[in-house]
C-alpha cells in the first residue's frame, strides 16, 4: 500500500508506476520498510539501551532521504 502523499507526489511527475521505479531505484536499501521497522525504532528509544541518547534524530526512511 502506498502512502497517499507519496501517490499524490508522484503523481504530479507524470505517469505514477514509472515515477515510483524511478523513485525505487534511487533507494539506498533493497527493500521496502514498513511499521515493524519504525516499531523497532521507538521501541530502541523507549529502552534502556538509548539511555544516553539526547539530542539526535532517529532517521528511518531507507536511505530516502529528502526524497
């Protein structure tokens, strides 16, 4: 499922599926993330393993970016 504002997005670039290959081909990582990935996140800074964490942004966009 894609997200709507990335479908909207694309969509002003002309034909969607080749806007989102193109788009996929960009990508930094292999595969598609999903909420389990982002669940892993907050669940890293909920723990004591982030302890001593303050201050930093937790990306998670796979390699995205400002894409």
């Amino acid at each position: 499922m894609r997200p709507p504002a990335l479908a909207a997005a694309m969509r002003k670039r002309g034909d969607l599926t080749q806007a989102l290959t193109d788009t996929a081909a960009l990508r930094m990582l292999a595969n598609r993330g999903s909420a389990t990935d982002v669940a892993a996140g907050i669940l890293y800074l909920v723990s004591d393993a982030s302890r001593f964490v303050s201050g930093s942004e937790l990306v998670i966009d796979a390699g995205y970016g400002g894409l």
